[in-house]
C-alpha cells in the first residue's frame, strides 16, 4: 500500500470518528426529550377534572431567624442571660482606648477619624470632652483617675495630655509599655536605648520628670509586661525565671523598690497578665502542648506573701487582655468560639474569630456563659462599668464601639 493511499485512509478514519462523536454528542444533549407525535395521530387530551401538576399547599410561616445568629430560632434578649443577647452600636467610627469615664457609668475614647476625645452617656448622648486634636494616634493609656492619658504614635514619639489642665509634655520616644501607678501621678515603663547596656526598665513622675532606672533589661525586654499593681509594690511581671520542665514558664515580680518576691510558676508559654481591682489575684493565659498551643485562663494568687498560691485553671481558651473585671472577686471575658490549634503561638490566627461573653468568679473559678452576640464581632478592649451593669467592647476589625446590657 501507497504512503498516499494511507494518508488518504487516516484522513478518512479521522473524519468518520469526528462525526460519530458529534452524532454522540448530539444525541445526549441536544436531541429532544419528547418525540413529535406522527402526522394523523391524535392529540393527548387530559381528563377533564385535571388542571396539570397538583398545586402545593401554602407553607408554613417560620420564625425569623435572629440577627447575626445563624440556623438559630431564638429571639435576642435585651440583657446578657446566657443566650443570644442584643448589641447596641455606640459608635460608627472606629474608635480607640475606651475607658470609664470619672463617673463611673460612662464611658471615653479616642475617635481614629477626627483625633478627638469623647464620652458617651449612660442615655447614649455623644460629646467631646476636650476640643484638642491628636491625629494618627497608635495608642492610648488612660490613668487611673482618667483625666489623664498617655498617647503614642507609629513614629515612636509619646505625649502625655492632662484633660483637666489641658497640659501637654512630651515623653522621650525610646521609653514604651507604660503604665500608671494607682495614684496617676507616676508611670512605669520600658526605656529601650540602641545599646543593650542602655535599657531598662524604670518609674518617674506623670509628666517624665524624675526619672528612675529600676532594673536593667539587656535583650530581655520582649519578656517584660509593664503592670503597675493596685497594691503598688509591683510595677512589672517578667518571663526571665528558671524552668523546671519543658513548657513551663518562671514568673518573676518585679518590685518598686527591688523587692524579692516569691516567682509564680506557669504551665505554658505566652504570658499575659491582669491583676484584679484590688491586688489580690492575677487572671492569666498561656498556652503550651497540652492544649494544642491554645491560650488558655488561669487564676492565682498576687498578694506579695501568696503569689503564686491557689491556681485555679479557669478552662477557658482566650487571653487575659479580651478580659475586663467587674468587681475584685468577677471577670468578663470575650472568649472565640473556635481557636484554631497553635493560636496561642499565633495569634493572628484568630483576629477575626467570632466571640461570646462569659463570666468568671474569681474566687471558686466557676464559670458561666452570658451572652452570644448578635452579630459576629471579634471583642478587644473590654470595659465593664462600676455597677456591672453594662459591657463596652470593640470590634477588632472595624474598630467600632458596641455595648451589651448586662442588667
């Protein structure tokens, strides 16, 4: 056989197989479903009671759904009763900082928007409480008496605001981490010169007059936690002590005036402390292998002679600073309703984790649900007000201010 008579052959076989796969793939998808009656044939008549296809009957009404909650019946409540629980929008903007005001039941912060400080009512009436303006402000620590505050900015520079005397100074902008002291005349914080022989930890008056080293840092300041305790013997707690197994963590106070302290030992990594209102316990979180690396709460003692005494696992995965006391011996916390396993080393990989609020006596560690939000809202600087009767919140991704009716 020729090579011309086979190309010729090819050629056509090819062709052959082309059309047989379009009859195929006429066939399946493009042939009618019904066949055309023949000519002469008669006519499909339905009977005369039959209208087509039976009509269904009307559904059902169902109850709506609650807002933010999803595959959930349940109506929100007003107030914080352990089930889904509203939540009243304070504030549009981002904010930052929110703090309770002097009164006690109202409630101050910094607006990201316009630079300017406001406070909210009990009724929910919005006003400025200083016409100063502060643009592009990273962060804000209020003082305990809240008429003053200390702001800082991505630049590094630090100014302390006296809203009363409408003061302004300017803090050196190689100390961060402050702290106030009780009494809001005096700040504890971290000194970070270039020369590792140059940082320390330190105190000095409100307006950064006075200045004091109190203990050196070297490469050790990430390990520090600026906390000036209620009590004001303690002005930081430190993760520089001994271990004595894998995973565990030395706790060491640091004193105001060199103190030696009994250490507080913890199981995990990734310390973050709060001390209660009145110095007597310390609710803390870390996390470590036991618990899949989840940050984890944990209650003890912080008087100077039982620090360390009475730990108590809360058992709830959360950090201590999405924690906001009510009281000495009660404590809220936003707590996610999933953790992803690692996010205690992570913790990026829950900023947009959805929470709920619990409540957490400080005493027995017995702990209880409050609310589920009605809407999904990552809770950051909590605030309770001085009768518990409300909690004020951010929203780590939008930076608004919401509140939820505890009473």
């Amino acid at each position: 056989m020729s090579q011309r008579l086979k190309r010729i052959l090819a050629i056509a076989g090819f062709v052959v197989i082309i059309l047989l796969i379009g009859f195929l793939l006429w066939r399946v998808f493009y042939r009618p479903i019904f066949t055309p009656a023949p000519p002469g044939a008669a006519p499909l008549v339905l009977p005369e009671d039959s209208k087509g296809l039976p009509t269904a009957p009307p559904a059902r009404p169902r109850a709506p759904l609650a807002p933010g909650v999803p595959g959930t019946q349940e109506a929100p409540s007003r107030i914080a009763a352990g089930g889904v629980t509203a939540v009243q929008t304070l504030a549009d903007t981002a904010v930052l900082a929110p703090a309770l005001a002097p009164q006690g039941e109202a409630i101050q912060y910094y607006n990201r928007e316009d630079g300017k400080f406001y406070r909210v009512s009990v009724d929910g009436r919005i006003e400025a409480i200083s016409d100063k303006v502060f643009f592009n402000v990273s962060k804000v620590i209020w003082a305990p008496d809240r008429k003053k505050s200390i702001l800082e900015y991505p630049d590094g520079a630090n100014i302390l605001y006296d809203f009363e005397t409408k003061r302004q100074v300017t803090l050196p902008p190689h100390w961060e981490s402050f702290s106030f002291s009780t009494s809001s005349d005096q700040i504890a914080f971290l000194s970070l010169g270039l020369d590792r022989d140059h940082r320390w930890l330190g105190i000095s008056s409100a307006d950064g007059s006075q200045s004091k080293p109190i203990e050196p840092l070297g490469d050790n300041a990430a390990k520090v936690q600026v906390e000036w305790s209620p009590n004001n013997q303690m002005i930081a707690l430190s993760s520089t002590g001994l271990t004595a197994a894998i995973g565990e963590q030395e706790i060491l106070p640091i004193g105001l005036h060199g103190e030696n302290f009994h250490s507080l030992l913890v199981n995990g990594i990734g310390f973050r402390a709060r001390w209660s209102p009145d110095g007597e316990r310390i609710l803390y979180s870390v996390s470590s292998f036991q618990n899949d690396w989840k940050p984890e709460l944990w209650i003890v003692r912080g008087a100077p002679s039982q620090i360390g005494a009475g730990k108590i696992p809360v058992g709830l995965n959360t950090w201590a600073d999405k924690c906001a006391f009510g009281g000495a011996q009660t404590v809220y916390c936003a707590v996610p309703k999933n953790l992803p396993r690692g996010a205690g080393l992570y913790p990026l990989a829950a900023e947009n984790a959805p929470d709920e609020l619990w409540k957490i006596n400080l005493v027995s560690g017995a702990r209880e649900k409050i609310a589920i939000p009605t809407q999904d809202i990552t809770m950051q600087s909590l605030v309770v007000t001085g009768q518990e009767n409300a909690l004020y919140f951010t929203d780590q991704v939008s930076g608004r201010l919401y509140k939820i009716d505890l009473k």
